[in-house]
C-alpha cells in the first residue's frame, strides 16, 4: 500500500528572508563609522543610533542603495507584492561590547531590513514570535528550534546579508560577544499608493 506523504502550510508567516548582497562592505563599514551616534533609549548603555535617519540619500552611498533595492525587490516578488513602495528611513547601528538592544517593533513602517557589513560568531539578532500569537502552553520540545513550533529564532548573520523582515516582528540585537564594535544599517520600506479603494478602509499612502 503506498503512503501518502504528509503536507505542512505554513499558514499566515511572518517571511523572513535573508538575501546576500555583492556589495562593498567596506565602503559601507567606512562610512558608518564616520557618522555621529546617540543613545538608542534613555535608559539604554552601549547601544547607539546614528543621528541621521537618511543615511541611504548620501551620495557616497548610491550604488549601495541600488542594491538594496534590487534586494528588496525579490522579497516583495516573493510575497507577490508588485506595487510601488519607498524606503521611508534608515539609520545605521553601532553597539558596544558585553550590550545589546531592547526587544522592539519598527512602528510606522511596513517592512524592516538590516544590512550586516561585517559578521563575527558573537554577533546575532533574535526574532521573537509576536505576544498575542504566542501559544498559551509552556511546552520543552525535542528541537527547540523547530521553525513551527519556536517562540524565538536566532540569526548569526553572515557578512553582506540583508535581512528583510515585516516591520511588526520583534527582533533585538542579541549581546556583543566580541570585541568589537557591532555596527549594522537598518531601514523601514512603506508602500505608495491608494488602497481598498471605495471601501471604509480606504487609504491613501504618499
């Protein structure tokens, strides 16, 4: 008797995609060190956002931007998304050594993604399954980083990747475990255009 095989969907996900890039690193890493920094939060120590919130409108960066924009272009073919978006910001990162970044979301935007000019073993982020889908039971599984069954999922990101993740997924920069200084260029994406269209959810975004 033939056994059918059985069929996981993997129902409503939240598409986290890792793309690498042929970009220059080092150009990238150059630049961001130039840039002036600030306290992420108040109340944060060894974690640093750059004062600049359009780091990618440089013209030092041009070609840079370009490929991140070819990147992002393959992660909304995948979602079967063809309509027109803009990259609302972007900022760079700079965390210290023994620190990391509180547990966050990206408000405002739509789509996140973070570039890594560098990796290193003790560098990583983490996602963490969003609250209210978090599942009630408290359970040890067998592989505690089943892509179905995880509540957290950990990247060690490889030089030259772009992460591109939905802006509402909560992710924090796990603690720097080098030397080093951690750096990282993030952005926001937003869509253009007017949607549900004579509908009470109509909106129109420019």
């Amino acid at each position: 008797m033939h056994k059918k095989a059985h069929i996981i969907y993997p129902l409503f996900s939240m598409p986290l995609m890792a793309i690498p890039l042929d970009i220059n690193s080092q150009n990238i890493l150059k630049f961001i060190k130039t840039l002036s920094y600030q306290k992420n939060l108040k109340e944060s120590d060894g974690t640093y956002l750059s004062k600049s919130i359009k780091i990618l409108e440089h013209q030092q960066l041009k070609k840079e931007k370009d490929i991140f924009i070819g990147a992002i272009q393959i992660y909304l073919n995948a979602i079967s998304y063809g309509k027109q978006y803009k990259i609302l910001n972007s900022w760079a990162t700079k965390t210290l050594k023994n620190c990391a970044s509180q547990l966050h979301v990206h408000r405002n935007s739509w789509l996140s993604a973070v570039y890594y000019p560098e990796s290193h073993n003790g560098f990583a982020i983490t996602f963490v399954k969003n609250l209210p889908t978090t599942s009630f039971f408290a359970l040890d599984y067998d592989i505690p980083n089943n892509i179905y069954s995880c509540d957290e999922w950990k990247i060690k990101p490889s030089q030259n990747v772009l992460l591109i993740f939905p802006s509402d997924l909560y992710h924090k920069i796990e603690k720097n475990l080098t030397n080093k200084i951690r750096y990282s260029l993030a952005l926001n994406i937003n869509p253009v255009g007017l949607f549900k269209k004579d509908s009470d959810g109509e909106i129109n975004y420019a």
